[in-house]
C-alpha cells in the first residue's frame, strides 16, 4: 500500500459489546476526522489494550509485553500496523516488522494483537481506505441527523435505530451528562436483548 493511501488511525478505548456477550470492542477513529470503526476481540485482548492505554504495569508480563521484549532482545522492530482487509464481516492485519540488517517482514496477525503490539512500540495503526468505506461511521454526523431528526419528527429514543443510540451516547458521556447517557444506555440494552447474536465486525 503506497504511503498515500493510508488513513492514521487513533485507538480511542474499549468498551463492552452489547451484541456479543462477553466481548469488546476496539474502537478506532481516524486521526483529523471523527469517523470510526469497531471491532470486536476478546476479554484477554481487551485487557492487554486496556492495561496499555490506562498506563499500568501488571505484576507479570502479560503476552504482548513478551512478545515486544522477546522482539527488542534480537533488535526486532515494530514499523507499522496496517489494517489491510474486511473480509466476510472480519478486519485483517499485518505488523511489518525490521530486522537489524533493516529487512522488512509483513507477518498475518489478528487486529487486536497487533494494536496491542502498536500501543506498547509506539508504532504507528494504518488502514486502507476500502476498509474505513466499507465499516467506519461519522460520529458527528450520526448525531447531527439523530438531532435532526429528533427536532424535525420528535422521535423518541426508544425508536431510534441502535447506530444512532450509540453515536448519541459517545456524545453524551464525552459531554459528561450521565443521566441522560444513563438512560440511552438502558434503550440500548433492551433493544440488543431483543435481537439475536447476529455480530458484524469481529476480527481475524
């Protein structure tokens, strides 16, 4: 992939899925633009990426700290993370890695493994922008329509489809009004529950 072609990509945090009892979900957004994607991993990759981001030190090395010591003891390098493909509703990745003699490798690994490894090298998260198309929403487009529509229509929460619930409650924590991201929440809660486990977005 040509260096103008990537789409930098931030990791915002993880949050519990929903959906899918049991996991998470990573969400990343685009660097300079409020679009963004989640994808769902595990509890153990959660915590490893949460551990990262919340800047704790577990009593042992978790597993990715030992892959990144077991790297930087043979002078293994982190380059980049490309989150190259989504395939039948599955995010692809690769970690490209250099050798001391500055050979570059391209290495298949799982979306969240490979974040994990980014967060703890520093190394920079990349996708293409077929995948950003194909998966990522507008935050603040989503909720400028709920708004809209909200204004227009005087749809009730409890109608609103479940993207817009979501897009709403991101902007209602990160304006810290609890009580109504509270009550979105529990909308959110009782509409996945009458759903089936129909899960898009995990990963490979």
């Amino acid at each position: 992939m040509n260096a103008d072609e990537k789409i930098r990509l931030e990791v915002v945090g993880v949050t519990y899925n929903q959906i899918s009892n049991g996991a998470y979900a990573l969400v990343l957004q685009e660097a300079g633009s409020t679009r963004r994607l989640s994808i769902v991993i595990g509890l153990a990759e959660a915590h490893s990426i949460f551990v990262r981001l919340q800047d704790l030190t577990p009593p042992r090395p978790l597993t990715h700290d030992l892959m990144v010591s077991l790297m930087r003891s043979h002078g293994i390098k982190l380059k980049e993370v490309c989150i190259d493909r989504y395939v039948d509703g599955m995010f692809m990745s690769e970690v490209i890695v250099t050798a001391p003699d500055g050979k570059e490798t391209r290495i298949d690994s799982r979306t969240s493994d490979a974040v994990a490894l980014a967060l703890r090298t520093d190394a920079p998260i990349y996708t293409t922008p077929q995948v950003m198309e194909a998966t990522s929403r507008d935050v603040e487009a989503l909720v400028a329509k709920a708004l809209e529509g909200g204004t227009k229509k005087r749809v009730k929460l409890e109608e609103r489809p479940l993207e817009e619930l979501h897009a709403l409650l991101e902007r209602a924590v990160a304006q810290e009004r609890y009580e109504q991201a509270a009550k979105i929440q529990k909308i959110i809660q009782q509409k996945t529950s009458q759903t089936s486990d129909d899960t898009h977005g995990n990963e490979e």
